[in-house]
C-alpha cells in the first residue's frame, strides 16, 4: 500500500521561496553591500587618514616633531581602517550567510513536520522530535531515499558548503573548521597568496575565514534550487529505504502507543 509521507504544493514552494529571496534581496541592500565597493572602501580610508592628518597637525611643534611621522602615522590609520572596514564586510556577510542557512533549515523542518508532512498521518510525539533533533546529514538521508540527491549532486555539495562555513563562524574551532580547511581552503585565504604555499594554512584558523559577496549568491541559489528540487509528493514507495534515526523514532512511539 502506498502511503503519503509528505506534500509540497506549489504555493508553499513558491511563498517559501519569496520568503527566501526577500531575506536576501534585503539583507544585502541593508547589511553588505556598502562593503562590496573596494573602491569606495579605499577612498573612505584615504579620507580617514587625511581626517587623522588634519587633527594631528594642530598638535604639530616644529621644534620636536618631525613631519615625517606623522605622515607614516596616517598612512598606517589609512590601513588599519580599511582592514577594519574590510573585516566588518566579512562580518555582515557571514551573519546574513548564517541567518539564511538557520532560515532554510528552520523551514525544511517547519515543513517535515506541518499538516503537509507527518502532521497530517503522524500522531506520536517522538518522530517530531526527531526532525527537529537530528544533524544536517541526517536530515538530507530523507531525501537521499527518495533518489533526490546522488552522489556528488552539486547543490546537497553546495548546501553543505554553507553549512561548514557557517558552523565555523559561529563555533570557531572544531570538526566544521577543520572539514573547511581541508575541502575548501581558499575560505582562509583572503588574498590568495596562502595558496602558493599550502604549509602556510597550516597557520590559519576560524579568524581567518573570509567570504566574499558572489558567496552570498552561491549559496542562496542552492537553497532556491534545493526547494525546486522537492517533488509535489513524497511517498513510501518513493522511499528505498528508511533512515535508521526515522524508522528508530517511530519503533519509539509505537512502543509508547503499545503501553498506553
């Protein structure tokens, strides 16, 4: 017997995506793209430093300053505010990274477990749980079952991507740092130069990850094309076979059901 195991109709897809792509439309407008313009950084740096020599120049006695230093003094204020300038880009771009990885995965589970989903056959308390419980790789076996994603499909690669990067972001060191680093090295290598001598990312940490705008986009078309992939149903034959954490919640409520 064929059963229903979860619906996605067309308005649902399409408002989730509309939800998704306002996020990013204006998180973008509002958060980072006044740092995507290097140009325009560098000029805010120049002015920074000029602003600096202006100040500096009211205190400037001929008779024990040499003019020189304050001039080196500038030019070093120039970078350290275009480094700072430059470092709260990356920040603003990470959180908005961040929030529509916490976003996408809020929802896919939001949507496992609503009346479109085991809500609507589903009366015990374990299985919820568990889609809620359950890690990032685990969640995708679900639709790994159902043939959507084979081995080595650029967007699950793509959506796994984001989540390194994100859980590097927030927890710093740790098994996504590392998993990063290796994979994708070039996350820790701003300027490109790290790369010509791989002993030197030995050296890096989670304070050296960096993304750059197009990131933003990447990862924002996998989520978009991840919804797109999801077929109008999702049913037990549709399924080869069943994950083990799943078919272990439902033996977990049967039992509860059992003594009752």
């Amino acid at each position: 017997m064929t059963n229903l195991l979860f619906y996605m109709y067309e308005y649902r897809r399409k408002h989730t995506i509309a939800k998704h792509n306002f996020y990013v439309e204006q998180g973008k407008i509002r958060l980072t793209d006044q740092f995507s313009d290097q140009e325009k950084i560098a000029q805010e740096a120049s002015r920074y430093a000029e602003e600096f020599l202006e100040n500096a120049s009211r205190h400037f006695d001929p008779d024990r300053h040499d003019p020189s230093d304050f001039y080196d003094q500038a030019i070093e204020e120039e970078r350290d505010f275009h480094i700072a300038l430059d470092s709260l880009g990356n920040a603003a771009r990470l959180a908005l990274i961040s929030g529509m990885f916490h976003a996408w995965d809020k929802e896919l589970r939001s949507w496992l477990t609503s009346n479109d989903g085991i809500g609507y056959w589903y009366r015990g308390e374990e299985l919820p749980k568990a889609i809620w419980r359950v890690n990032f790789h685990e969640i995708i076996k679900l639709f790994e079952c159902a043939g959507l994603f084979p081995k080595g499909d650029p967007i699950l690669r793509k959506l796994d991507l984001c989540r390194l990067v994100v859980n590097t972001y927030k927890h710093g060191s740790g098994s996504s740092e590392n998993d990063l680093k290796d994979l994708y090295p070039e996350f820790f290598d701003q300027y490109g130069f790290r790369s010509k001598s791989p002993d030197i990312l030995k050296f890096t940490n989670y304070e050296d990850l960096y993304v750059k705008p197009e990131h933003i986009d990447l990862f924002s078309e996998a989520v978009i094309a991840f919804w797109n992939l999801v077929p109008d149903h999702i049913t037990t034959e549709d399924l080869t076979y069943i994950p083990e954490w799943f078919d272990s919640a439902v033996k977990r409520d049967k039992k509860k059901a059992g003594a009752a």
